[in-house]
C-alpha cells in the first residue's frame, strides 16, 4: 500500500503543468512539464520547446477585429487570416478549421500539415483591439494531441 502511494505521488510530481503568464492580457495559456521556456525573438511574446523538437510561439498584433466580432463578415476575415499563415508556411495544407467564440471572443483553431510532415496547430483569439496567435509545430510521430490540447487552454 505504501509503495503504491509513493508511485500516485511521483506520478503526480512529474506530470504538472504551467499556467503562463502572458503580458498585457487576460488571455492564458496551459503548457506541460515537457515544455521549456526559450528567448523569444523579437515580436513573440513567449516561447517554448520539448526536448522531442516540438516548439510553441504566441505572438500579438495591434489590430482591430471588427469584422471578427459580426457573424456576416466573420468568415471571410478568417478566410483572410488562413491565407496569411498559409502564405508564410512552406507547403501548408489544411487538415481542420473551425471558427467559434472562446469566453466571448471569436477564436479560430486550423490544423495543417506542412512539407516533411510536421504538424501544426494554430488558435487565433480576436479580441476587439488586438490579435495573439498561438502556433505549435509538432515534428513527424509527435504528440499531436497534446499540441491540442495546449490550444485548447488559450483562452481569455
């Protein structure tokens, strides 16, 4: 019985996770033990890799998202978001799109594969006034689920 305690309780010390504090914000962000801080470049507001080659970047843009906010203009704004991450990623294919509100705020996740076969899961949030885009690259045989489930905790 003793022993059996003891393992819960490693278990449980190795498989925490991290609330990460993102500037100028209310947005959150949930990442795993896995998950090690790097330097952001310039124009990130944080950055992370696993020692597997899986690397996660959030940034932020100043701009208004009005059209993000009216279900008549909703779709072709996100039309317009899909084809500037499309036009900045090598061999971009869409694997999965989905639109919805987060909390309020109009969110949009993609999944695409990229050339060499690397996975990569996008969430925009479009807050009134600005943008912070999460965006991690899951390496071939990677764990895509859990890429999922980080852009699933970033939210307002």
């Amino acid at each position: 019985m003793k022993r059996a305690a003891i393992a819960i309780v490693a278990l449980c010390t190795t498989a925490y996770a991290d609330d990460v504090a993102l500037p100028n914000t209310k947005a959150k962000l949930h990442v795993g033990a896995q998950w090690k801080p790097v330097t952001a470049a310039a124009g990130l507001v944080v950055a992370y890799r696993t020692d597997a080659g899986a690397s996660l970047a959030v940034t932020r843009a100043q701009v208004p998202n009005p059209d993000a906010w009216r279900a008549k203009t909703r779709d072709a704004y996100v039309d317009q978001i899909e084809r500037g991450i499309r036009g900045r990623v090598t061999g971009y294919r869409r694997l999965a799109r989905k639109i919805a509100e987060v909390h309020e705020v109009p969110a949009v996740d993609l999944e695409a594969r990229r050339d060499g076969g690397a996975t990569l899961v996008f969430r925009v949030l479009l807050f009134r006034t600005y943008a912070l885009s999460l965006a991690i690259e899951v390496p071939p045989g990677g764990d895509v689920g859990a890429a999922r489930a980080i852009a699933a905790s970033f939210a307002p």
